[in-house]
C-alpha cells in the first residue's frame, strides 16, 4: 500500500515561501494567482495491506515526525498496490 502525504502551513501561519512564489507568478503575468502556500509532499511505500490499519499507523506518523500539529496541516490518501 501507499500513502501520499501532503503538509501544508496552516492559513493563520506566514508562509514567506509562498508569498515569495505568489509575486514570482505574478511578475510573470500569471495575475490570476492571488495566494501561494507551500508545503511538502511524501509518498510512503507501506507493507500494510489492512487499510484500517495503514490509515491508523499513518495517521500516527503525521502526529508524531511528518506534520508540526502547531504550524501545520495535513492530509493523506491511501493507494492500493498496483496489480502486476
């Protein structure tokens, strides 16, 4: 199975980053774009095959290494394996 995981800042945090990206794009002409956040992205290779169970254990990491629960949010998804 396989997580993809997405932590981003929280909206009340400054993300200098972002608005660093946001004035890029729009120096670029790229106008359309009024807010930037950005954030990381993982993918874990997980040998869980339980979906519970990996949701569980990921849910976990997030709170324990992935995420700062103070700064930031996140979000996952679940993939099964791709048949061979």
């Amino acid at each position: 199975m396989r997580a993809l995981v997405v932590v981003t800042p929280k909206l009340v945090v400054n993300d200098p980053q972002g608005n660093t990206v946001q004035q890029g794009l729009n120096f670029l002409g790229f106008t359309e774009v009024s807010r930037v956040r950005v954030g990381k992205y993982l993918e874990l290779e997980l040998s869980e095959a339980d979906r519970t169970r990996a949701s569980s254990r990921v849910e976990q990491m997030c709170q324990q290494l992935l995420a700062n629960h103070v700064i930031e949010d996140y979000r996952f998804e679940l993939e099964a394996d791709p048949a061979p």
